[in-house]
C-alpha cells in the first residue's frame, strides 16, 4: 500500500516536473545575439584624437580643391554686355526705342576653346508656380488630341478669343524670347560674320525623348486647326526656316526656354561658337553684335544682356564654389587649431 | 421583520432608494407584504466590442480624426483637393490614408476577436430550474430572478447568490482566478434557511425575495437581504459578499450549486470592472506634444509672413501680373480677401511637411517594436519560475530611463513571500522547530528546542493553548491529493498527501509550523476542526465562528467550542493591535521577544485568547448577527461588533516567521540609489520588522540616520513641533554642504532615512482644519522627503500607498514616480504612478495585470531601468529631436525659395521627393538607431549606475537642446539652399554650356539634404551593427537609384515629365558633385566641432565612459599609432605658427 502511494506521489513529481520544464523551454526568450541587443557592433566615437587629424585632412584637401577651382575659374573668359537700352551709357543705350535692328561692338580677349553665347534676362520670373504648370507635356510629346484640346493648366494661354486651340499653348511657350542676334568679327575693317552653331545648345533628352513633333508631314498638317502663340510671330512649324528638323516642338531655342530658370536672374545658351574658323575659341580682336530686338523687358523693368564665355571642365567661370571651399578647408584647418588649444588648455580626457 | 417595516425604520438612509429586489424564480411574494412590482433589467448578453459591422466605419474613422494629428492631416488633404495648391493632394493623401487603414485594419480585427469571444460566451449553455425541472438556456437569456444549476468547474454566468449547494454545509469552492488572479480556493456559503433545498424540485418551492444594492464594481463588497417567506412568516437573513458568486469565477470541489442571478449582462461585477485603465502619457510624449505645438506656430508663422510679404511684393502691377504670366479673368474677378485667404492655405499646404505624419507612425513603431527587446530579454527571465517580463503597454518604455521614486512594496517584492516558521514564544519560553530532514518532520516533543528552563503545569497549560489556538486560528483549507496553483506545501500524513492552501502565506507557515512542533491540523469537518495532538489523539472543536482578517484591524479571530463544552476566542494579529486588548498575560516578556524578532526582520504575530462564558457567548452571537444583518454600512457595524468581541484578551505568546529578501534585492537597491532613484518602501508590515528589512536590503545604512515621524513619536509631541524639529534637522544638514550630485555618495556626510507609519501621514495629509496651516504640513513633509536618501512608509493602507505616490507626484518638481508591487494591494499605487510594475509574485496576478510592465523578480528592476529605460530614452529623444531637426531642412530651403520665385508657393522639389522623404528616404535608418542604438554598452551601464543620472529630469528633451536642433536645422537648410543658389547663379555647370533649370535646382539641394542628415544620424550612431550599416547605407542607395529610376523614364501615368533625366544630368557635371560634397561639409561641421568641444570642456558622465573604454578596445597599437600622427600634426602647427 505505502509502496504504490510512493509510486503515485513519484509519477505525480515526475509528471509536474515534465510540466514544469515543458513550460520553462516554451516561455524562455531566444537566447541570440539580436533578442540580448548583443549584436557585434563598431563604435566609433568622436573625439578629438580622430577629429583634430580628420579636419586637418579634410581642411588641407579642401584648400587644394578650392585652389584648383578658383584658378581653373579665373582663366575663364567672360565678356557681358546689357543691351535693354533703357539707361544711357550701356552699349546700347538706344536699342529699346529704335528700330528693331540695332549693333553695337565690342572686343574680346584671346580664349582658350569653344565659346559660347548665352542671352541673359533679369528680374524675370520663371519660376513662378503658375508660368510653371502653364503648359501640356502631353501636347509637347506631340499627342494629337491634345492640340485640339489643350490642357486646363495652359489658361489663359490654352484658347485665342475665337476659341481656336493655341498650340503650344500656355505661358513659357508664348513668352518665348525672340530677340535674335548675328555676330560679326572686324577685321582689318571688315565685317566677317561669325558663323553660329545652334544644335545641340538643349538637352540630348529634351530634343530626342522628351518633346516631340506629331508624326504628320508636313509638320504643318498637324497645326490644321490650331492657332499659333499669341505672342509668336510664326507657328511653331516655321520656326527655322533653313532647318526642317528644328521645327515644331524640337526647335532648340524653344527647347532651352521651355526649360524654366531656378532663378529670377538667369541666362540660357542662345548659339555656340565652335564652327568654321573658330572651334578652339574666339581670336583677340574687335566684335560686332547685330540685334534684332523683339522683346519687350523695361514693363516688368527687367534686363537683358548678351554673355559670351568660354567653359572649362568644371563648367562656366564660377568663383563661389573655388572661395566656399577656400573658406571651409581653412575653416577647418582653424577649428583645429581651437580644439588644440582648448586640449592645451582642458586636455581632454582620453589623451592622458 | 418585513423589509417594508425596515424600510420604513431606516429612511434615514440615503442609499437604501438604490436598491433592487428580485423574486427568485420569478414568485410574487404573499400578499400583504409588499406590492409586486417586476422591475426591469438588462439580458445577460456581455459586449465588450467596440464596433458593430454597419457602424464600424464611421465611427472608427471618427475615432482616428480625434487624434489631433490625424485631423490636421485630414484638413490639409482637404485644402489641397479644394483649392489650386502648389503640391497634389497625393503628397498627403497617401500617407494619411496608409496610416488610417492600417490603424483601422487593427482596430477591426481586434473588434472582430472581441466580437467572436463575446458570442460564445453569449451562446454557450446554462441550467436553469423552471417549474421543478432543470432546462437549458443560452446564457444571454438569462433573467435576473432565474435560479440556475452550476456543476463542478463550471463558470458563473452572471452575479448569483448562492440558495444551496450539493455538499451538507450549504458551502462550496470558487476560484476566482479569472477574475483577480488568485488561484486560492476560497469559500463561499449558502442562506442558511435555504441550504436545504438541494434538489430542482425542493429549490423551485423556495419562495423568497432579495433585496440588494445596485451593481457597483467592488469585487468584495456585496450588501443584501433575503427575505424568505416560509408559513407566510417572512425571515430576513442577511446576504454578504461570502453569499454572492461573480460572474467569471469557477466553481471547484463541490458537484453543484443552486444560485439566483442578482446581477446579468453588463451590470455583472466583472462588466463593470471591464474599464479600460486610464492612459498614462509618458514625458517624452508632452514634451513632443510642446515641439510640435511650437512647429505649428512656426509653420502659421511661416505662412502669415509669406502671405503678407506677397502682398507687399505684388503691389507693383509689373510683379503681380507681368505680361508673361496673367490671369484668367476668372482669377482677376476674385476678391483679394479670398485670393490672401487662398494663398495662405496654399503656404501652408507648402509648409505642411515640417509636421511629418510619419514622425507619430515611427515613434508607435519604434515604442511597439521596441518593447520586444524587453520580453526578448533572457536576463530579465526567471529559471524557477519559468517566467519572462511582460510589457503592457508600449507607451512608457522610455520613461522607465526617467524615474526619480520607486515605490516598492516589501512583502513579495522586496521579500520573496515564502515564509518559513522560524520560533514560537510562549509567555517567555522560546520554542524553535528543527530543520525539516528529508522532508521528513519529527512528530514529537524531540523536534523542537527549549530555550528556556522546563515551564510548570500551568505554563504547560498555556503552551498547549497556544499550540491549539495557532491551529484552529486560521482559513487554512486542506487540500488533498490535488494539484492547485498557488501556495501549496506537501505534508506527508497518513497515507495520504495534502496540502495546505490559504490565500496568506504566513498562516501556512504558521500551521506548518505547529504541526512541526506537535500539533497538526487535520481539517475542517462539519463545521468540527480536526487537530491531531501529541498523543497522536484526534482533538475536535466546532467551529462558530470566524471573525475575518482586515487590514485595518490588522487581527482575526476564531470562536470555537471544545469537547468539553468551553467556548473559546482565540484571536490571532499584529502586536500593535493585540496589546492594548490584553488584559493580562506576561506581556513584558512577550513584547521583548516580539521586538527583538522585528528587529531580525522577522514577521511577528500574537496570539491571545478569551474564554467566553455562555452568556458572553450568547452576547457574541447577538452582536454578530445585527451587524451581519444590517443592509447599511455593514462594514462599519461589522467592525465595531469585532471592537467590543475582540477584547479582555489574555495574551498567549508570539510567533515569529521568516521572510526571505529577493535574491540581490540589496544589490538592485544599492544601484538605484546611486542612479540618483529615491527608493521609497510603503508597507502594510509594522515599523520594526520593515526596517529591519530596509537595512538587510541596504535601504538604510548603519550610517544612515533615521528620522521617525510615528504615532509613538507624535503622541509625545504635537505633529506640528515633530515636523518642524525633523526639518530643522535636515535642512541644517544640507544647508552647510555644496549640492553636487555625486557627494551625497560619499561616505562622510550622514544621509537621512525617514520612517513614518501610516497613521502619522494620515494625519500629515488631513486637510486643514486650521486653515494655511495643514498645506504647511505636507510642504514640510515633502521637504523632509526630498532630503532624505530613503524613506519607509509601513502600516500603510492600499489606498494610503496610492496617496503617497500622489503626493510625491503632484509635488513642485513633478518627479517621475514608477511603483512596483506584487499584491492586490498594490493595485492603487501601481495604477497610480506614471510607471507601474507588477512582479510576479505569489499573491495572485492582479498586480501584474494592472501593470505596465511585469518582472519575475524584484533584482530585473535594476536592468529595465538602468539598461532598458535608459537606451528608450537616449532613442525615443533622438528621434523625436532628429525628426523636427530632419524636417526643418526639408522645408526651410523651400520656405526661403519663395523669396525668389515671387512668393508664388513653387514647390523646390519634385512631388516624388516631397513624398517620400519622409517616408522611405530617411525614415529607416532612425527607426533602426531608436531601436538598435547603445550609446554605452550594456555592461557599463548596469556596472555604473551613476550614468542614469546623465539623462534624468528629460535632460536630452529640454528646451536648450530643441534649440540647437532646431538652429542646427535652420543652419543646415541656409547653408543648402544658399549654397545651391549662388553655385546656379548665372553660371554654367556642364562643360558643354548647357544650362539646368529649375527641377535640377531643387535635386541639388535635395540631394544634399538627404545626405545631410543620413550623415548626421550616422554621426550620432555609437552602435553600428551590420543592420545600421544596411539601413544607412542602403537607404542613401535606394535615394540614388530611386531618382536614377525615377528620371530615367517617361512615366506614361504622369500628366508631367518635368524630373526627367534631371537627377542624370546633374550627375555629369563637375560643379554639381564639387558643391554636393562642399554643402554636405559645411552643414554637418559645426555640428562635429561642438559636439567634440563640449565634450572637451563639459564632458557628462557618459562622455567619459565612452572615451575611456574606447581607447581600452582600440588597443595598445592604434592607440600609438594616433598618438604619433597626433604629435606630427602639434609639430607642424607649431612650426606654422613660428614661422
């Protein structure tokens, strides 16, 4: 009797046990090194045995940068000339109120490569949210339907009074620049023009991909029914006349103005001068600018000038980014030379 | 008596309008009585779900929309579908419409759990006797009145009295597991006139009537009445919470019962406690609340002024509609009012980012995800009890790294509640119980030790007195054979196993011991207690009554009759509550041993008895049975009746019962002193054995000075001169010393330890009844308080506990109070206090239940503070900061861009990147350092305390420091915006003289702020794993590949293609990648030249630790090897310098 009480209290021991553990194994945490937070891990930490050498590096690295950048900027040619014609004094104090061709001169410095003509508009602004959207990208990619019924965002520029479709329709397409310039070089007392190059002056992107013309050709037939910008002087087909294949929406100059400026000063590339007697930039010597002057700045009091400038690797003469990183490296440099000072003084804890 | 003629007696009393009656079984009662009206109550269908399928919807979505930054996004999704906004309203949408749905998705299917487990409760079968005969039912029909059949280890279907019960006494067993936690077995009893029904047929003749109080929550509290009308001659029994079985509890041990129901449905006891706990908001979550209303004023600000200059600006006609931009007319009709009005909705759905909806989704994230690491945790998980911690609520991680108090209960907290019977005195005479060998107890007089000389006969008397009164004394039950969670202690008699089960462990260890020194308790029979003496005779005693154990009495007793005839009262407590009733008894030597025992830290009991004669036991019986019967303030005329039993006592002897401290109970306290934690112990034990308690777990040190502010104290004194004396003291103290943090550790100032009892603060608490002079009060006892390193509150009541922690919370500094308990008792105090712990202890889970977090033992304290709370906080103030911080970059630069594009709110980025920034190009890697970041290893910080203090009083979250993130910010978003400005100013960036527009002006700067601020976190990142390398790294890569993506094709579903090939394009230029690496530099430079000189010239604590254990890992070798390059650089400085 006592025996097989023994066995029932042991089998009920054993069993609780079994129980017991059972439970313990199903509530344990697993035991890895993510659920403890015991990840192996780098720990770096700033201090100043690490900083003091990395700022003077990182100083000394910027320093060289900034050296090569301002001197690379500073062989750069760059020649402007404000031609609004509003103000006596500048080189074409007259242009604005005579007629519409107008010249002046002017002499360049020897460069060294292409040089490129840029036309420049100040107080001008193409960043404004609503002359942004004011335009169809799908009338632009060259989507028929869209010619006839341009998109919303175009108004006030999508119809004319008689309610014909405006194609390009919107504000950038109809405030297109349209002043046009033609170079002459003087030599020996005679005007030589300066061929000018006007390919490839837009995005590879926005001439290839991006913009397109309808399909239809003549390019003309795919206008049937629109009416041109009210501002433009020609339809978007006849925009270059000696270049069939600069016409409609792919025309470079209209291209390089459909791409909005960031800021309310800005230029855009209007020709380059790479061609004929010129590829590796324009000779020393006396200029000529002929201008026919189309558009209209002194209302919103804005400014136009003509900008000729050659490039470098690192782009057109900029002298800010060659002072900034002049300025940081030597920032740098300096604060280090704090932090010693104050290590001197305080000695930091881990340099004992 | 009639109730209506009592009704009529007792209209003094208020609450007797809110009582109800019920006819049990539906009967009318005779006529004459009293009139028969049914009164309606509610079906026993539960719904504990929120949401039903049609309105599930609306209200949810109602719910979402209250949360303030829910409807804020709601608004400006709305502003930006209405008016012409600079941005679609996808840009917000989206996200809000993600968060909504998936907070929705949540909420319903939790609903939808709720509704599953509402319906099989509300469908799952009872027995119910109609017309003598048992029927089944859906539990949802169940009316009030209805009697029902609940068989063995059935659960309760609603709130029923209990009419009779299958065993003879009219008892039966419940658990109530469930419903509290405590897994005991306790007793609940029968109507004495109707336990004899016990059958269907019987109980259906049962013509009766209760009366009762309305439902109310308390689980212990039940007053009612039944009247039962046997002959048409009404008896009136009283009806206690003993009489009534909740819904939820189970029945055990007992084949069946007959009970009516008293209460259904929603009004159950159990319903009514169903509601939710008050949400507790953790400091770091106000002080967000405080960044974010400061953004708000600043993103309106930020609207009011561009609004305003815009205006200004646009007052020269050329600027307001030159001819290269004009109006339709429809826009040139409007009036100026609505076109400012438009325009400043417009600013603000611009700006609107700076308050990011993924900043509320991250920190839930990073809470919920986070807290996982605490359940993972294998430190903070118990071998023995097979338990890990439980986290109840996410929301207050991070405010475990910000206790100030911890309140702790000793009993089971500090103590493991495993009482050991460690001696007995009788009048003088020590007697201990060998050790148990074998788990064998030797059952005569060999086994125990006498300390003193041999007692005489009437000496002899007496000990077998006390021997019999320590084991008739009690609610002990007996358990046989049978498994029960909870206490259970095996003795080994007869042939048979049992065990002793009651809900107080020390009345165990007492019966435990007495049988060890002779004397063991067989069981209950019949309303007979079974005691077997040292003769191995079986002793009976009827047992008459039991007059119950309270806290506030702090006693309990027995009345018994002997097979002699004698009746007897023995009574059994605290010595403070047993000493003033003795009569005689040789008190002084008693009293001697009892406080030489509190002092070892033992807990110390007394026993008295009385002998009653006939008459008195006559008296007794009446006393008792008025106060029971009485339906109003049972309570108070239950106590008083005990007050006019329990006294002439002659006192017995003591007993003295150990408990054990927690394993490295000391240790955790000592860590949480040095981590700056005030440890408070509030206790319900008395003075001395708490304290000897204090200074075993190093609460009080043997330099410690103890002020005590006890009744013992005040009654020799006024309480107003105690106070003041006590302050006095301490301020002399500290006035004369320098406050620095880390003195008070040093040994050679004396620290003040504080003992007050319960009485004394409740006196301190009073309101005033002199005017300003009470508030003086409790402001000199705060300052006591504050001054002192530990304080011992004991005698203290469960609300008491509550109201110290109230007090400490509500006083000037608002400190932050976390309370830890494993009882039922410390339920208040842990809902109270803005942390609450349970531990998992042996008196039930109640605490555990109402806790915010849950530890097995008292020792995994220190970790979840020290390690745990501390990374939360050092995370969740990261994050919270680097948020505002990362969205002041993003939207300055934009903010100031309106400065140059005529306040026309264009947007600097693309829709893409406004977007997404926030939700997938920077909002990985911050989720994983709030989730993955060590500043300090674990080690350290459980090492050294000390550095707990470094992040105290929300130290990283202050004003000063959201300043400098915020100037950081600003400072970041000039250096990009005006960098990128006068790199794009009439220049060219490409070596083919083509000029970039707009888009690639925004890209630039966008591109430097996304690698701004990955940069800056990684800076602040001192624990890279491989996942902060993937994350960081691999989310700078998805932002490259993403705008790679993103320009590289025409997108046939975009209306625009204005980021085509920009991102490309801006990549093959020279100045652009020279300029994003200079911007990036200059923005995060001051950020690493401050950080490295306030580490220099303040370094905190943690600062020194991490340099210090830096150079230790970095080794012998790198450590030169710096040493030297460091030389060199000194050198060539020097040189400079000279030169």
């Amino acid at each position: 009797h006592i025996l097989s009480h023994y066995n029932h209290k042991h089998k009920y021991i054993s069993l609780e046990f079994n129980v017991k553990n059972q439970l313990k194994f199903t509530n344990r945490p697993d035991n890895t090194a993510f659920t403890q937070q015991r990840l192996p891990a780098w720990q770096p930490i700033l201090s100043a045995g690490i900083v003091i050498p990395g700022f003077v590096l990182i100083g000394l690295a910027f320093i060289g940068v900034g050296v090569a950048l301002f001197v690379t900027s500073r062989s750069i040619q760059v020649l402007e000339r404000d031609y609004t014609g509003d103000e006596s004094g500048t080189p074409c104090a007259s242009c604005a109120n005579s007629n519409v061709q107008n010249s002046f001169g002017f002499c360049f410095p020897q460069s060294q490569g292409p040089v490129f003509f840029y036309y420049g508009l100040s107080n001008y602004f193409q960043n404004y949210r609503r002359y942004g959207t004011s335009k169809d990208d799908n009338q632009l990619y060259g989507v028929l339907k869209y010619f006839t019924s341009p998109s919303d965002n175009c108004a006030p520029y999508a119809y004319n009074s008689n309610n014909q479709p405006i194609v390009p329709c919107g504000s950038i397409a109809n405030s297109m620049f349209n002043d046009t310039f033609k170079l002459y070089q003087t030599v020996n007392g005679t005007r030589q023009e300066v061929s000018l190059d006007g390919k490839g002056i837009a995005w590879w992107t926005d001439y290839n991909i991006k913009y397109r013309n309808p399909t239809n050709n003549p390019l003309k037939d795919a206008f049937n029914g629109t009416v041109k910008p009210i501002y433009w002087s020609k339809p978007a087909y006849e925009l270059d006349t000696s270049d069939p294949s600069n016409n409609g929406f792919v025309n470079q100059d209209f291209l390089v103005w459909m791409r909005r400026a960031a800021l309310p000063d800005f230029r855009k590339l209007y020709r380059r001068i790479s061609q004929d007697k010129y590829p590796d930039g324009l000779p020393a010597g006396n200029y000529s600018l002929e201008i026919t002057y189309n558009y209209r700045v002194y209302r919103f009091s804005g400014k136009k000038k003509v900008v000729f400038s050659n490039v470098s690797w690192m782009g057109g003469k900029n002298e800010f980014l060659g002072i900034a990183y002049l300025v940081v490296g030597s920032m740098c440099v300096f604060m280090s030379i704090v932090m010693l000072i104050v290590y001197a003084k305080f000695k930091f804890p881990d340099e004992e | 008596m009639p109730c209506s003629k009592l009704k009529g007696i007792c209209v003094g009393e208020e609450n007797w309008v809110d009582s109800r009656t019920i006819y049990i079984g539906h009967k009318e009662p005779p006529p004459g009585t009293e009139a028969f009206i049914q009164q309606r109550f509610p079906d026993n269908r539960i719904v504990s779900s929120k949401y039903t399928f049609w309105n599930f919807i609306p209200k949810n979505m109602f719910e979402q929309f209250r949360r303030v930054a829910n409807f804020y996004f709601l608004i400006i999704f709305l502003v930006q579908l209405i008016i012409d906004t600079p941005t679609s309203p996808v840009t917000s949408g989206l996200p809000l419409f993600f968060v909504i749905t998936v907070t929705a998705i949540k909420q319903g299917y939790e609903d939808w759990l709720r509704h599953k487990a509402d319906n099989a409760v509300n469908q799952c079968p009872v027995h119910v006797v109609q017309h003598g005969k048992v029927t089944r039912k859906q539990s949802r029909k169940l009316r009030v009145g209805d009697v029902v059949l609940v068989k063995e280890d059935e659960t309760f279907p609603c709130d029923l009295v209990l009419l009779a019960s299958s065993r003879d006494d009219g008892t039966c067993f419940v658990t109530t597991a469930s419903l509290d936690g405590e897994s005991s077995h306790k007793t609940y009893y029968a109507v004495q006139d109707t336990k004899a029904y016990n059958t269907e047929k019987e109980v259906d003749t049962i013509h009766a009537t209760i009366e009762c109080e309305q439902p109310q929550p308390d689980l212990y509290k039940f007053v009612g009445r039944i009247n039962i009308y046997m002959n048409n001659e009404p008896v009136a029994r009283p009806l206690g919470s003993e009489n009534l079985l909740l819904r939820g509890a189970t029945l055990k041990n007992t084949e069946y019962i007959y009970a009516v129901a008293i209460y259904t449905g929603m009004e159950t006891k159990m319903a009514l406690n169903y509601q939710s706990k008050s949400q507790k908001r953790s400091a770091v979550e106000k002080s967000m609340n405080a960044y974010l209303v400061v953004y708000l004023c600043i993103l309106i600000s930020k609207a009011v002024i561009n609004t305003a200059l815009k205006y200004v600006w646009q007052s020269d006609p050329n600027r307001d509609e030159p001819f290269y931009n004009q109006r339709t007319e429809a826009e040139r009709q409007r009036h100026i009012l609505i076109r400012a009005f438009t325009d400043f909705l417009a600013f603000m759905v611009l700006f609107n980012y700076i308050i990011p909806v993924s900043m509320y989704v991250t920190v839930e994230m990073q809470k919920f995800l986070g807290s996982y690491f605490i359940m993972w945790d294998d430190e903070m998980f118990d071998e023995e009890l097979g338990e890990r911690a439980v986290v109840n609520t996410s929301d207050l991680n991070e405010e475990l790294g910000q206790v100030e108090y911890v309140f702790t209960d000793k009993t089971g907290t500090l103590t493991e509640n495993n009482m050991e019977f460690i001696e007995c005195c009788v009048d003088g005479h020590v007697y201990v119980p060998h050790a148990i060998c074998n788990g064998q107890v030797m059952p005569d007089a060999a086994g125990m030790d006498m300390i003193d000389s041999s007692p005489g006969p009437e000496a002899r008397e007496h000990e077998e007195l006390f021997f019999r009164a320590l084991c008739l004394c009690h609610t002990v039950q007996v358990k046989e054979e049978e498994t029960v969670d909870g206490i259970k202690h095996g003795i080994h008699q007869g042939k048979s196993t049992s065990f002793y089960i009651s809900s107080s462990p020390d009345e165990v260890a007492l019966v435990e011991g007495m049988k060890r020194l002779g004397f063991t308790y067989l069981r209950l029979n019949d309303g007979q207690m079974e005691i077997l003496n040292r003769e191995n005779e079986v002793e009976k005693f009827d047992l008459l009554d039991v007059l119950t154990f309270d806290s506030v009495r702090r006693r309990m007793s027995v009345i018994v009759r002997a097979s002699t005839g004698e009746v007897y009262l023995f009574c059994k407590g605290a010595d403070s509550s047993i000493f003033p009733r003795v009569i005689s008894g040789k008190v002084d030597q008693v009293r001697a041993r009892v406080e030489q025992n509190a002092v070892e830290g033992l807990r110390t009991l007394c026993v008295a008895y009385r002998r009653l004669s006939p008459d008195q036991y006559q008296e007794v019986c009446q006393l008792l049975s008025r106060a029971r019967l009485a339906l109003q303030d049972r309570d108070k005329r239950l106590a008083e009746a005990y007050d006019l039993i329990e006294k002439d006592l002659i006192l017995l002897g003591a007993t003295a019962v150990e408990d054990r401290l927690q394993e490295k109970a000391a240790d955790t306290i000592e860590s949480l002193h040095k981590a700056g934690i005030k440890v408070w112990v509030l206790t319900g034990d008395k003075m001395e054995t708490a304290a000897a308690t204090c200074y075993a777990s190093k609460l009080f040190h043997r330099n410690t000075q103890i002020l005590e502010l006890t009744t013992k104290r005040t009654e020799e004194q006024s309480l107003h001169d105690v106070l003041f004396d006590l302050s006095r003291t301490v301020l002399r103290q500290h006035g004369g010393m320098t406050r620095d943090t880390f003195s008070g550790l040093s040994g050679d100032c004396t620290d003040y330890g504080l003992i007050i009892d319960g009485a004394t603060l409740t006196a301190v608490m009073r309101p005033g009844q002199e005017g300003s002079n009470s508030g003086n009060y409790k402001e000199k006892f705060l300052e006591i308080c504050r001054n002192c390193s530990a304080v011992l509150c004991c005698r203290m009541a469960p609300l008491q506990k509550a109201q110290i922690v109230k007090l400490i919370k509500a006083s000037e500094e608002h400190p932050i109070t976390l309370a830890i308990g494993d009882g039922a008792n410390d339920v208040s105090m842990i809902l109270e206090a803005h942390v609450g712990i349970g531990v998992m202890g042996k008196e039930g889970r109640q605490a555990v239940r109402n806790s915010d977090y849950a530890i097995p033992k008292f020792k995994h304290l220190k970790k979840m503070l020290l390690v745990h709370g501390h990374y939360y906080y050092i995370r969740i103030s990261e994050l919270v900061q680097y948020f505002f911080y990362k969205n002041v970059c993003f939207i300055f630069p934009q903010f100031l861009y309106q400065f140059f594009c005529g306040f026309s709110q264009q947007p600097l980025y693309d829709t893409a990147y406004l977007t997404l920034y926030n939700i997938s190009f920077t909002s990985l890697p911050i989720l994983l350092y709030s989730l993955m970041e060590q500043h300090i290893n674990m080690d350290i910080l459980k090492k050294d305390p000390c550095l707990y203090r470094d992040i105290a009083k929300n130290s990283l979250l202050r004003w000063p420091s959201f300043i400098y993130w915020t100037v950081l910010g600003v400072y970041d978003a000039i250096v990009m915006f005006f960098g990128a400005y006068f790199l794009f100013d009439n220049t060219t960036f490409t070596s083919n003289g083509q000029m970039f527009g707009n888009w690639t002006f925004g890209t630039l700067v966008f591109t430097v702020l996304v690698f701004t601020v990955t940069f800056k976190l990684a800076l602040d990142t001192h624990y890279w794993t491989w996942i902060n390398h993937f994350v960081i790294w691999g989310s700078l890569i998805f932002f490259v590949v993403f705008s790679l993506l993103w320009g590289g094709i025409i997108w046939p579903f975009l209306n625009y293609q204005r980021m085509y090939y920009v991102f490309m394009q801006m990549l093959s230029s020279g100045p652009a990648w020279f300029s994003i690496i200079l911007l990036i530099t200059a923005s995060l430079l001051p950020d690493v030249l401050k950080k490295v000189i306030w580490r220099a010239l303040w370094p905190t604590t943690t600062e020194r630790i991490q340099v210090g254990t830096n150079a230790g890992r970095n080794g012998e070798l790198l450590y030169k090897i710096k040493k030297i390059f460091f030389l060199i650089v000194l050198w060539v400085f020097w040189n400079n310098c000279c030169n």
